[in-house]
C-alpha cells in the first residue's frame, strides 16, 4: 500500500499569550479537579482518619482558591485578548453562527465524532485554527465556568471576610441554599472532565489522521497546512502577517 504524502506550509498560528492561557488553564482545572474532590468527601469523615493535629485539609482548601483566583485571572485576560489578538485568538471565532461555521461544526461531528466517511471532503473543512466545532465549545465552556466559579465563591462567602467572595452571597439563597449550589458545583466538574476527554482524544485524532501537528502546535505555535490552500485569501494573508 503507497501512502498519501501531501505538501505543507508551517504556519504560526498560536501566540505565546495564547499557549500560556492554554497550559495555565490545562494545569489550573487539574488542580481544581484533584483539590475538589477532596473538598467534596474529607477523608477525615468518610474514613474515619484522625485529623488532631493536622491541617493539612486547610491547605487543600488553600491551594482550590488560591488556584480558582488564578484562573478567574487568566480567564479574564484571556477575554481581553480576544479583542486585541491575532485573528485566531479573536472572539469572533467563537461565534460560528455563519453558514460555513454550521457546515464545518455538522463535519467535524459526523467525521470526527461518529467516525463516518468523509465522502464530501474538501479543504474548507479543515481549519487553519480552532475548527468551529470546537471554537463554539469553547465559548460553552467559558460561560458554564463563570457559573462555576461564581458558585464556587458563593460557597466560600459564608466563611471569607474578602470583599470579591462576598460579591457572590447573593447566589446562595437565589438557589435555595449552599447544598443546590454544592451540586451544581459537582456536578459541573464532571461536565469539565467529559470535555477534557473528548478533547484530548480529538487532537490526537486530528494529529493523526491529518498529520499538521496538532499536538505540538500548542507548544511551538506552528501548525502545518497543505499546500493547496495557498491560493486561499485566508492563508494568504495570515503568511503577510508573518512576514
């Protein structure tokens, strides 16, 4: 069997400011998961361990704000620089409410997700960038993480003096009481974790199946692209921008 090779462009696509929201993101919501879930079941209750003596459950609490503030922070840069960022980083691809962006999102779920041939490919559905499909999932995300930490620091009011906590009381009552907002909270977090495994396993798979350095792209900021889209407007002009 001859294998298909192609001719590719290296191409920068991914900002520093970009990668670094990335990983922070990437380390920041680990750290949450691993610290939440802690929080959620003590062990010194569910398992009877002796904790006289012992604050190390403070610290664990320590680390999921502390961490929370870091990535409210990020976050909020990150939004920032949707103004202000290279076409790949702005807001709006974000908002793939366009005839293209509907067509690419249905491809990528129908060839990516479901695993059926793509009998219709064409170079248009392979983005340069975020595809539509994920670009739209991360807008999802970002506002079910604002309800996130929101709830979060909802949660943290009744015991914190800081004035930013505190601007999140109102939350409490507004869901009946911290233990409807604790499961939001929960249930939230499992929410996260599904993403994270189906985006993990669609940049392998585009890694693979498409060979433009999807992985690594999110540490060099390169990715590679064929070269039968160089006549493209789109590339094009991302190449002058390079120059």
């Amino acid at each position: 069997m001859t294998a298909i090779t192609y001719n590719y462009k290296r191409v920068y696509v991914w900002s520093l400011v970009v990668r670094f929201f990335h990983w922070t993101t990437a380390f920041s919501t680990t750290i949450l998961i691993i610290t939440g879930f802690i929080i959620a079941d003590p062990p010194a209750i569910t398992q009877n361990v002796e904790a006289t003596n012992s604050y190390w459950f403070g610290y664990v609490r320590a680390i999921h704000f502390i961490t929370a503030f870091i990535l409210v922070a990020v976050v909020i840069f990150r939004i920032y620089w949707a103004f202000v960022g290279n076409r790949f980083a702005s807001w709006k691809n974000f908002t793939p409410f366009s005839k293209k962006g509907i067509s690419n999102i249905w491809h990528v779920i129908r060839v990516d997700l479901l695993l059926m041939p793509d009998k219709d490919h064409n170079l248009s559905n392979i983005s340069i960038g975020h595809n539509y499909l994920a670009a739209f999932s991360y807008f999802v995300m970002t506002l079910l993480f604002i309800l996130q930490f929101s709830t979060g620091f909802a949660l943290m009011s009744p015991t914190s003096d800081f004035w930013f906590t505190n601007l999140f009381a109102w939350i409490l009552p507004l869901f009946g009481g911290d233990i409807p907002v604790r499961y939001f909270h929960h249930i939230s977090t499992w929410v996260f974790m599904t993403f994270i495994v189906v985006h993990i396993y669609l940049v392998l798979y585009h890694d693979y199946v498409e060979g433009r350095g999807e992985t690594s792209s999110m540490i060099s900021g390169f990715k590679f692209v064929r070269s039968e889209r160089f006549e493209k407007p789109e590339l094009e002009e991302v190449l002058n921008e390079e120059k």
